[in-house]
C-alpha cells in the first residue's frame, strides 16, 4: 500500500493546508507532495482544487503556493471562535486603559491591514478607523511591522510592486527608503507611523507572532499628535510589546 492510500481522502486537503500554513516560503506542488506524503497526480488536482476555491495562490513567483484569504479568513475565525478572543480583547481594553489611547489588532488582507478588534479611547477628540477598516502597507504602524516580518528577499519584491501612494508629505514613496526602514523595523520589533497615513496623526506598530515567532498580527495604537507626540508614542513602546507578548501567550498556548 502506498503512503498516499493510507491517508484518507477527506483528510488530505487538511494536511495540504496544514504544511502550507507551517512554512515560512512559499511551497511548490511537488514540494507539498513529498512534505504530505502524497502522490504528483493527486496533490496537483488538490492543489488545483484549493486554488479556485480561494484557499491557496499563486506567490509573486507564480511557482510557490501560499495560503489564500480563505484560509486566513477561517484560521482567523476559529482563533475568533473560541474562548480566545475573549482574553484577547480583554488584553487589548488593558494596554488601553493603561496608555488611554485607541488599540487595535489588526491583521493582513489581500486589501491591506483589516481591523479585527479595537478599544476606543474615551477622548472625545479621536481617530475613527472602526473594525472592518482596510488601512494601506506602506504607510501604517501595523502595516509596516507586518512587511518588515517578510523574509528580505520576499519584502523586496512586494515593495517593488506595491502602489506607494502618498497619503501625506511623510509618505514613504520610494522603494529603497522604505525598504531601509522596513530592515530598521525588523531589528528594533516595532514600527512609527509619524503622520504617513493621517496628517495629524501618529502610531505605533507591534508584531504578534504565535509560539514559533511567526507573525500572525500587529497591535498597535493611534492617537492625535496633539495629544500624542512622537517622543510620548515611542516611550509606549515597551508597553506595547509586553501586551504582544500576553497575545502570544493567550492565542497559541498548548
């Protein structure tokens, strides 16, 4: 009996999306099917199968295979679904009350940052970026701290063809400079959104990464830079980054 015949059928997409889900690169077919232990023909034709139902695509290469917004969508909604996110917000209303400034965990999209939880400052005079918000890449606190996780080789690529629109005059346009930044962000484990997305306004970005350092989200806040200067937001940082550490903790624990 072939290892592929002792894996049940409806067991196999699992699998596929499991190994996909747990690299760090992009994955080819045949890549896939000696990590399953599947054979080409039928781990082809699966593959296939989760591409056109949005569970996998193509990478930037066209060669590698990666997990599609379905299966970030669904991953999102189990975590969602249990006791989890309960702790989660509740972390989030901590960091809240104890910066007094709106937090938010925000998570990648095929459209950008996507805003799935949030704690609203009681200032009167606040942001409103509410959940379901698509906010850019480039120019975002959360943004940031999420290419800067990319591998370098793959970063590069996406930022060569990302549209680096100017929000404001401190939007990072160009490729390089923001490139150097994005290597700056990955070796301090945060990011400053100094009025890049929002004149006026200022953020700081963390990484949430699960038990084996993989990023899966950012927490961050954004306040007012007449409430909030760059010097008060970087002073936060700490603060934030023990909140991402509980993330961790809550989300991916055994």
């Amino acid at each position: 009996m072939t290892e592929s015949a002792r894996i049940p059928s409806n067991l196999r997409p699992f699998l596929i999306m499991e190994i996909v889900g747990k690299s760090t690169n992009a994955m080819s077919p045949a890549e896939i099917g000696r990590a399953v232990g599947l054979g080409k023909q039928t781990t082809h034709r699966l593959c296939a199968t989760l591409q056109e139902e949005g569970f996998l695509v193509r990478d930037e290469s066209g060669k590698g295979l990666r997990p599609g917004r379905r299966a970030r969508m669904m991953a999102t909604g189990i975590i969602h679904s249990s006791s989890a996110h309960i702790q989660r917000h509740q972390i989030l209303s901590n960091l809240a009350s104890s910066i007094g400034e709106t937090i938010n965990y925000v998570v990648p999209e095929d459209r950008g940052m996507a805003y799935h939880d949030r704690v609203e400052t009681n200032w009167a005079f606040r942001i409103q970026l509410p959940i379901g918000t698509h906010v850019p890449f480039h120019c975002t606190a959360s943004g940031k701290a999420y290419l800067a996780s990319i591998p370098r080789a793959e970063r590069k690529r996406l930022v060569n063809v990302m549209d680096l629109k100017a929000y404001t005059e401190g939007t990072i346009t160009d490729p390089e400079k923001l490139l150097a930044e994005l290597a700056q962000i990955a070796k301090q484990g945060f990011a400053l959104d100094h009025q890049e997305f929002i004149e006026g306004m200022v953020a700081i970005g963390v990484p949430v990464v699960d038990s084996q350092g993989r990023y899966c989200a950012s927490v961050a806040f954004h306040g007012p830079i007449q409430r909030v200067s760059v010097t008060d937001a970087l002073a936060m940082t700490p603060v934030i980054q023990a909140a991402s550490k509980q993330l961790t903790d809550t989300l991916f624990s055994a």
